[in-house]
C-alpha cells in the first residue's frame, strides 16, 4: 500500500466544539418550536378543525372513543412517529452493514464505519420508546383500553378481543425488549470486532463479524417485520395488510441508505473521507434509486391488492388518508408518492447524476423527509384522526429528534477511524471503478 493511501485510511472524524454547538441549536430551535407547538394545541389553534364532522365523529365511536380530543395525545403521537422512524435508520444502519459482510462486499468498505455507527442510536431510540409506551400507551394504541376484551363490558370489541393474544400489554413490552436488546447486541458486537481488527490487523475479527451478520440477518428477517406490526399497524388494529412489514421495512431501508449517503458527502465535503470517489458514489445513488422504486412497488402492491379485493375492513385504511376527515391528509398522501418516487425517479435516472455531492445531497434529503412524511401517514390517522395537524409541534419535534440523531451518530463517528484500515476488502474499495 502507498504511503498516501496509509496516510488517508488513518484519517479520524473530529467532533468540534463549532460542530457541536450547531446540533445544540438545532434541538434548541426544536425545544422552542415543541413547546410553542403545545402551548398552540392547549389554546385550541393547533389542530385540524374537521368540516365533516359527522365523519369524524363516526371514526371515534368506531375505535370506541367518546371523549373530547386531549391535545397530549398529538404529544405523545409525534414522539412516537419519531421514535419509530429514527429507530428504524438506525437498525437500518446495522442491517446495511451485515449484509455487506455477508456479500463479502468490497466497493464499501471504505465507508463501512458510517452505517456502522448507527446503531449506536438504538439505546436512546429504546429509552424514548418505553417512556412514550409506558405514558402515552392509551393515546396511541386503541387495544391497550378496558373492556375490550370483556364479552360483558358495553365496550367489548370482537375482533380486538381475537387479537388479544398478540396484543396485550405484557407480550408487547416483552417484545419490544427482544427486538431492541438483540438488535443493540448486535451493533456491539460489530463495532467491537470491527475496532479490534484496527488494532491487531488479523482477518479474524473479519470472520467473526461474517458470522455475527449472518446470524443477525435471519434474526432481522422475523423481528424487522413483527416491531413493525407492533409499533406501526397495530394503531389501527381493526386493519390489517399481510404486506406491512415489507412496506415499513422498505421505507426505514430506503431513509438508511440516504442517510449514509448524505453523511458521507457531508464528510466529503469537509475534507473527510478521501479514499471515497465518484465511484462509490455512483454506488450509493443506485442503491437510492434502486430503492425508492422497490418501495414504489411495495406502496402500490399493498394498494392494489386492497383496491382490487374493495373489502371494506381493508379499504377504510387507504379512505381515511385519501377523503376521511374532510380531505385532511389528501395533499400529503400524494405528495408522498411524489417525494418518495417520481423525485428520486427522474432525478437519479441518469449515470452523471448519481456522480454528483450536490444531486445526492438534495436527493438524500428529500427521501429522508419523504419518508419521516410517510410514517406520519402511517401513524396520525388512525391516532388522531381529523385532529392531527403540520405546525411547530411537528417541526420541533422533528428537529429535537434529528439533533440528538446526529450528536449520537458524529460522537460515534468520532470513536475509531473513518476508515476500517485492516478490513480485508479495502483495497478492492480502493481500487472500486465503475
């Protein structure tokens, strides 16, 4: 290896003070906006007042609410929508890097420490979960109330009375340690072996991280889709799609891969990470472009199956974000598909633009906010039906969770070298040309 390239791969991520202090504004411009956002939805002007309201009437006394709406629970609707989707990247981030181990991928190689540090979200992501759960389980999760399951009680729910063996409250939070426990275990154990291999230079920390991936893969295959019956589908526990998992897995894979992307070119940009080329890129544009399509094909797969079997139980879903509720959510569900598909479609179609910082940059930002908009359609309607809104609370919210995102992630970055110097691949990653 030339004593340049050695130079390059020894190359460690510095957390400035500078750095930081512009995340500590970020989430202090998020405080400022949460707490506007309450005190605007306390007073009465932060939420959507539904003309119809017939129609939402008729929604609330289906999921067997009577009461006035209680503005915590647009609260605790927004804290989770963005526990679940920065979750999602960060497990993401891990299942990126064990399949690329278990391709034996080299063109990655030498970027394999961004999604890496992902995962080191995940405990925060887990904390956040259980106190929203553990507060705000009532507003969220229509299964979690009395009397649903009381043949006797005048709120017995037949069907949520069936499902009642998978959703319970002591099953659900036994399943959620699952997911969260093994998916942290996991990333430790990369990171560990992966930093291991840095000091002693042998390829067997490699192998074992093989092993570690492959395993994590299967285990990932059952528990990607169960957390996303958990934390997503069941909000709307009278529907149901044999899709679901594969739609919010594709959504939460797609927003990880554009957060690598744009953390590498942010890296890039400031003088990092120099054994990256236009190459690998390229590489990075494709898989954006080659997944925001596959959750294209899951989104109208999902639909078209409902649309075609017009089974009521099943259709109401897409209803209530297509008309229901005076037309309240009929501008973001398409905007959805614009954002998430026709954009990142026509923009990276062509070979010069996945080559580009810019293009990606713009690109990866898109997709990220078009999907963080995607889980809000997942999750607002059947939460808080005509009463959600898009103002300060959302934003703030958004913004406290982005800052401790990316404080979490560069604080991880900044831990070990960018660059896994002892990694068996890396000189095909050197050499990658396309």
């Amino acid at each position: 290896m030339k004593l340049e390239e050695k130079l390059v791969i020894d190359e460690r991520f510095v957390f400035t003070s500078k750095a930081k202090n512009k995340v500590f504004t970020i989430i202090g411009l998020g405080l400022f906006l949460f707490a506007l956002g309450i005190y605007m939805v306390m007073s009465g002007g932060g939420h959507h007042e539904d003309a119809h309201g017939a129609v939402q009437a008729a929604g609330h006394a289906a999921e067997g609410h009577h009461e006035a709406f209680n503005w915590m629970t647009r609260v605790w609707v927004n804290l989770w929508h963005n526990t679940v989707f920065f979750a999602g990247v960060s497990v993401m981030g891990v299942f990126i890097v064990a399949y690329n181990y278990v391709a034996y991928a080299g063109w990655s190689a030498g970027l394999i420490r961004v999604p890496m540090s992902f995962g080191s979200f995940l405990p925060y992501a887990f904390g956040i979960m259980l106190i929203v759960f553990f507060f705000g389980h009532h507003d969220l999760f229509h299964w979690t109330h009395d009397g649903l399951t009381d043949p006797n009680s005048p709120h017995y729910d037949r069907i949520i009375a069936g499902k009642s063996g998978f959703l319970n409250t002591p099953f659900y939070l036994i399943r959620m340690v699952i997911y969260f426990s093994l998916w942290i275990y996991v990333n430790h154990l990369i990171r560990k072996n992966s930093f291991a291999e840095d000091i002693n230079g042998t390829h067997t920390y490699w192998h074992k991280n093989t092993i570690v991936c492959t395993v994590f893969l299967i285990i990932f295959g059952v528990t990607s889709s169960m957390s996303a019956w958990d934390f997503v589908m069941s909000v709307d526990p009278h529907w149901f799609s044999t899709m679901f998992g594969w739609y919010v897995f594709a959504s939460w894979h797609v927003s990880a891969i554009a957060a690598v992307t744009l953390i590498v070119v942010l890296l890039k940009e400031r003088g990092y990470l120099t054994i990256v080329t236009e190459n690998h890129l390229h590489d990075l544009g494709k898989f954006m472009f080659a997944f925001s399509i596959f959750w294209t094909y899951i989104w109208f797969s999902q639909f078209l199956l409902i649309f075609y079997a017009h089974i009521p139980e099943e259709t109401v879903y897409f209803l209530d974000r297509m008309k229901n509720f005076g037309n309240h959510y009929t501008g973001l569900f398409y905007l959805n598909i614009f954002i998430n598909f026709i954009f990142p479609f026509l923009v990276l179609m062509t070979r010069d633009a996945k080559r580009h910082m810019i293009i990606l940059k713009i690109v990866s930002i898109a997709i990220l906010f078009g999907h963080w908009l995607d889980f809000y359609l997942m999750l607002t309607p059947g939460t808080l039906k005509g009463n959600s809104g898009f103002g300060p609370l959302e934003i703030g919210t958004a913004l406290v969770f982005l800052g401790l995102f990316i404080y979490v992630i560069a604080n991880a970055l900044s831990k070990a070298p960018l660059v896994a110097k002892n990694h068996p691949m890396l000189e095909e990653s050197l050499h990658h040309n396309i």
